[in-house]
C-alpha cells in the first residue's frame, strides 16, 4: 500500500544518506521488515539476516553473562532533541539510525568490557524512546552518563548537528536500572518498528534542512 511504499522509500533514502549504495540498501530493506534490522544486516554483511539481526554479534554470551543480564536487564534507549528548529520526521529518522549505526560500532570496539549485550537479544532487545526539549538538556544527560562509563558497563553515541552546534540524538546501551535513573523524567515516545520507532503523526509539517550534516561524538 502506499503507506508501506513510504516507509520504504524514507528508509531507502536514510540507508543511502549513511553511506550504503542503493543496491546494498534496496537488498537489505527486501529482506528485513524494519530499518534498524537492514542497518545491521549491512554492518554484518551477511547473506542471511537472523536474530540477533545486530552487527557483530556471533558468540554466545557466558554464563557470567547471562546471570549479569538476570541480575541487571540491559536497554537501548534514544534520547531525541525535538526542541531542535528544524528536525523534520525524515531528518529525525536519521540521526536516530546514525545514532544507532554509531552505538553499535560502540558496542562492537568494547564487547570486552560490555557484558550481555548477545543475551539482551535473546531477551528481546528492549529499546525505549524518549524526548527531551533542548539540545542543553542533551548535553547533560550525555555528560551524566559520561560520568562512570565503565563502572556501569555503558555505550553511548552523541549525533551533532554541526550547523546549529545543537546535540540532536544520544544513544545509550547499559543496565536498564541505571538508565532509567535519569531518563524517567523524560517524555517516553511510542515505538513503531516499521518507522524505526517513531509515528508519522506531524505528516513532517516541520522544515527538513537538506543540507545539514551531523557530526559523531562517540563515547565509551
């Protein structure tokens, strides 16, 4: 239906603006329902697209993984700057997949020290969105969880709108107890798999700046 051609055309669109080519991407979208799936599927490089559908992930986790997982859930969770002044839907659909294209990256350079991240796929990949009002607000809950990275076994991936030097998305992987100390007081959004979790309810009434580009602080 033409909702469902939409989607795909928008994901198309986000996979090409990350750096993939049009073949590349119009493969992994026929493949994989949603577009955090056709982003890892094209990380992973693989024929097939399986759970855990996530880049690099091929070993099992440990027992020491799994009892740290049962004593502390793990969650990903993105924090969105809807106080930006022009963050149209599609401009938001891709700091959101850039976001999670650099977390995972994240993720993969410190497995070492980040336990059960496997183990939270066999859990379900509990995934939260959530919004916060200015790009001050960002910058301090990034610098919050800056704070004891490696204490708390944590990731993040901070997306820069280099224009307006305005932090836009921060993606985060870590215990779910801890994260949640500081985003609970946060807007939580709905999440639509097929829209990589947000709904298309402004029709993108917002101005899209086509010509911005984002820059990447990455954390660990």
């Amino acid at each position: 239906n033409a909702s469902a051609s939409n989607t795909t055309a928008d994901n198309l669109a986000v996979l090409i603006d990350m750096g993939f080519s049009e073949q590349q991407s119009r493969e992994a979208l026929q493949r994989v329902e949603n577009l955090e799936d056709a982003i890892a599927f094209l990380l992973n490089d693989q024929l097939q697209p399986s759970p855990p559908s996530s880049p690099g992930v091929s070993q099992a986790d440990t027992s020491d993984d799994e009892a740290s997982y049962a004593t502390n859930p793990r969650c990903m969770q993105f924090i969105i700057n809807t106080g930006h002044p022009h963050l149209s839907f599609s401009a938001c659909l891709l700091n959101i997949a850039q976001a999670s294209f650099d977390l995972y990256d994240q993720i993969m350079s410190h497995r070492s020290q980040l336990l059960s991240f496997k183990t939270w796929h066999h859990h379900g990949e509990l995934k939260q969105l959530f919004e916060c009002n200015n790009g001050n607000q960002l910058r301090e809950l990034n610098q919050q969880f800056e704070i004891a990275l490696k204490e708390n076994q944590i990731c993040t991936a901070l997306i820069n709108d280099s224009k307006y030097h305005e932090p836009i998305c921060l993606a985060v992987f870590g215990i779910a107890s801890y994260l949640e100390q500081y985003t609970s007081q946060l807007k939580r959004l709905n999440m639509c798999p097929t829209k990589f979790f947000i709904n298309d309810d402004d029709n993108d009434e917002n101005i899209h700046n086509d010509g911005n580009k984002s820059e990447t602080t990455k954390k660990q």
